[in-house]
C-alpha cells in the first residue's frame, strides 16, 4: 500500500509539472506574439527637414535624421519634436533650449508615413546632456527653429 502511495504522489507531482511547464511555455510564446505594452499614433502633416551634421554610418544602418517641422511644440525654453531616421526609426524628443539638455518622450518605428508604433515608457526618463556631436546637432537645430515659434503651441503631447 505504501508503494501505491508513492505512485500516485509521484503522478500527482508529474501532472502538477506538466501543468507548470505548459503555462510557461504558454506565457513565453505571449510575450514573443503580443507587445509589451505598445501604443500607435497618427502624425499630423508631417514635414521633414533634414538637421544638419546627423549623418550617422555604421554597420547596422546609415541614415540622416530629419526633424518634423510642422509639430515642434513650444513651453517657454522646452520644445517637443518628432524626430526620423536612424536608430530608432522615430522618436519624440524634449529638448531644454536654456539648459541645451533632452530626452527621449518616445521611441518607435514608422508602420506608415503618417503612422508610428512606439513603447510606451513607465517613467520619464531624467535630462541629460548632448553625450556627442549628433545630439547636439539635433538640439542646436530644433532650438533654433523653436525660437520663432509661440508659447503653448497645443500640437504633439508629451506623452
């Protein structure tokens, strides 16, 4: 009788693994299938410019970034743009014109010309200074399109 104890303890625990190893490898092919938590949003006439000096080469990619000049939005010395090309493909960026620091809002990818996919971040990442001469460019360009635009202007959300 003892044996037979044994056995079905043993089958119990067998089952119970099984049922372990199912669900995870379930939980696995999810999280390959499905995005984490991602979000799209349409661009809004957009109309890129190149930013001079941001012509990256490399093995993965060579691309210039351009700078959505139709929604830079403004907030006293913060400005909002959209940025394209390179890695990633696009980006929404703040950018402090005073203290010529910036952050990434957004990163993502183009689904369409108009269209973006992009992660949706759970924290906003803290400012930080132009680590080299492509975020500079990037900054020096926005902040002097940015100078002749008014406060407030209601076009992309920070979000």
């Amino acid at each position: 009788m003892k044996s037979l104890h044994c056995l079905y303890s043993s089958r119990d625990t067998t089952i119970k693994h099984t049922l372990y190893y199912f669900l995870a490898a379930l939980a696995s092919v999810l999280t390959l299938i499905l995005p984490g938590h991602a979000e799209t949003d349409r661009l809004r006439n957009p109309k890129w410019q190149e930013i001079p000096g941001t012509r990256q080469s490399g093995a993965a990619f060579d691309a210039t970034t351009y700078i959505d000049i139709n929604n830079i939005a403004r907030n006293g010395d913060v400005l909002i743009l959209d940025t394209s090309g390179g890695e990633p493909d696009y980006a929404r960026i703040e950018v402090n014109c005073l203290t010529n620091k910036s952050r990434a809002l957004r990163l993502g990818y183009f689904v369409s010309k108009t269209k973006v996919e992009y992660a949706v971040q759970n924290y906003r990442q803290p400012w930080g200074s132009p680590l080299n001469s492509y975020q500079q460019a990037i900054n020096r360009f926005a902040c002097a399109l940015g100078r002749n635009l008014l406060d407030n202007t209601n076009r992309p959300s920070p979000k």
